[in-house]
C-alpha cells in the first residue's frame, strides 16, 4: 500500500431498492445499502489495496453513522467527514430493471447534508496533504451551488498540492435544478482535472461538445470517440486523458461493455464484453473510474490501463449494491484474459 492516498468528495446516500426485480412497493420490502459515485470510488481503490479517503457531509444521528461504519468496514478514512446537527443524508429509491423494461431511479436528497455544506467547512488543504490523486463528480456539484461551491475549492487544493485531479462528469438530468445549466459549472470545474472519465451523452450535456452518436440505439461507432476526445482535449489543453465508456444497452439484463481513451501516448479501444444476466448496474461507471484512477497511477502502458479499468467494471455488473467488491487478482485476471467464470481453487 502506498503512503500517498487518493482523496474523493462527492454525496453518499441511502439507497432503497425494491427486492430481485419488483416494482417499487410491489413487496413492502426494501433493501437498505449506502451509495454514491465518490463514495463507489473510494470504496473499490481500498478494497484494491490503496488508502482512500472520503470526504462528504452527513447527519450527526444514527443514520450518518451507519453510513460512516459501512464506508469504514472497506477500510476507506472517514476522518475528515463533516458532521451536521440536524442535517438528514439523501434518499434515492431503485427499482432494477428486467428486459425491456428499464431500471428506475427516484430521487430524495433536497436539502442533504452535502447540499448545504460550504467551502469552509472542509480544511481542503489539510485533507489534500499526502494526496497522489482527488476525484469527484459532476453529482455533487448539480445537488446544490454550495455542493459547486465545495466540489470546486476541493479541485483547486488538490491542484495546489500537486495531486492528480480527475472528475466523472456523471450526467444526472433530474438533478440541475437550482437555476444553473450544467455546462455553465461543469466548464468550470473541468478547467482543474487532468484526467476526465465520461460517457458521450456526459460529454454534450456537461461540456456542449456533440458526438455523431445515438445514445440510446443499442449500437456504437467507436471511430466518433477518436474524435470526441479529440475536441475535449483541444477545448481543455489541461486534461491530459479522456476515458470514454462505450455501454450498448441491448436490454436492461444484456449490455455490451468496452471503453476508448485518449491518453498521453495514443487513443485505445478496450476489450469488448458481453454482459448478460446482469445483477446490478449501479456503479458500474464508478467502479470504471476507480479502476482508471488505480491503473494510471500504478502502470504506464495505457492499454492495459484501459482493459483494467473495463474488467474491473465488467466485474461490477454481477455484484449487488453499489460497491465493487472486486478484489486486485480478480480484476487482472480477467483484464488479462480470463473470463471463464470457472470455480477459483
């Protein structure tokens, strides 16, 4: 394990999912687990062996705890988490997909702890000291102007202390709803980040950079990307890679899985996967970032940084719950070529 840590902030929320693949409140059940995009980040570079540290506010009561004891089970540093008197942690309901019919996502997080959260209840600059890497994502920065207002102080300290930054830019169009158009905060923040991971509806809602695709076709022309990251590059000459996941959604249980980036050396186009009978998508992107995050600062070939990060995503597809639960073998395994499945002894 290094002694430089990665660092995320972003919102943690409680997730309630309708059990298998009911309705919602088509069972009075719900399951109860924790997510969110940075905290999905910091939760699998731990389990892949790195010190990770996540940073959010949360409710001073028994909810905010039990989220802070999930995070830290996976070994992830909870140390500068901010904890609010009277504030509440952010709600989202799923209800998991089957065939045709897509998965659901309801949102419950006005007024979350993190939305109200400002600049200066974080020491940015202590929590950067020791920092190799920060990250967050464009969730945070469209919950709230102050939840902005945070997401780009941290930006800016991790670039005073000389860290890696990377941002998912993370789409979310039931989120912006404060007044701001995303392009007008997301322009601002991607002028900090070294490193941006995305998809290609990501890439025009937030940046206003269009791609010659149809997002929703099932289909992908992987010659768009090559280009695509071209113009993100040029728009934002501080970003030195562009990480593009390709998802082929062919029905809610069947996607096809690969990713292209634009690094330092080249443009690349992963391994291609065939993901049927998928348990849980959620975090699948996450997980993709951690595993970027985790291949660029570990190896220099960025093709197989790009086939990690993709295997390590993949993985994610068949674990519930928002974590990726992927161990460090498991994921080079299968990025180096083994995706039998068969019985590990």
């Amino acid at each position: 394990m290094s002694n430089k840590k990665y660092v995320t902030f972003g919102e943690i929320m409680l997730r309630l999912r309708s059990p298998e693949h009911y309705r919602l409140f088509q069972t009075p059940e719900l399951e109860a687990t924790f997510g969110g995009g940075e905290a999905n980040v910091a939760v699998s570079l731990s389990i892949l062996g790195e010190r990770a540290q996540f940073v959010t506010a949360l409710p001073d009561n028994a909810v905010g705890e039990a989220c802070e004891r999930e995070l830290m089970k996976y070994g992830v540093d909870c140390s500068a988490i901010n904890k609010v008197k009277g504030g509440r942690l952010g709600i989202y309901y799923l209800e998991t997909g089957a065939n045709q019919r897509p998965s659901l996502v309801v949102y419950d997080r006005a007024d979350s702890a993190i939305a109200k959260a400002k600049p200066e209840d974080f020491d940015f600059s202590a929590i950067m000291k020791d920092a190799q890497w920060f990250h967050t994502t464009g969730i945070t920065p469209a919950v709230s102007q102050e939840a902005a207002d945070c997401a780009l102080a941290a930006m800016k300290a991790a670039k005073a202390a000389g860290a890696t930054v990377s941002i998912d830019l993370n789409y979310r169009k039931k989120l912006w709803n404060y007044g701001k158009k995303a392009p007008e905060v997301m322009r601002e923040l991607v002028k900090y980040a070294d490193v941006v991971i995305a998809n290609e509806e990501d890439i025009q809602k937030c940046l206003g950079i269009e791609a010659d695709s149809d997002v929703t076709s099932g289909k992908l022309d992987t010659d768009v990307y090559k280009d695509l990251t071209a113009k993100v590059k040029k728009e934002f000459p501080n970003i030195s890679v562009v990480a593009v996941t390709l998802r082929e959604s062919k029905s809610a249980d069947h996607n096809g899985w690969s990713a292209a980036l634009s690094g330092k050396t080249g443009f690349y186009l992963s391994r291609h996967y065939e993901i049927t009978d998928i348990i849980d998508r959620v975090g699948g992107g996450d997980s993709f970032a951690a595993g970027i995050i985790y291949a660029l600062s570990k190896y220099e070939d960025e093709q197989y940084c790009t086939n990690f990060a993709v295997a390590a995503s993949c993985l994610k597809h068949s674990i519930s719950g928002d974590f990726n639960l992927s161990r460090l073998s498991e994921v080079e395994a299968l990025a180096k070529g083994d995706g039998s499945g068969r019985v590990q002894r």
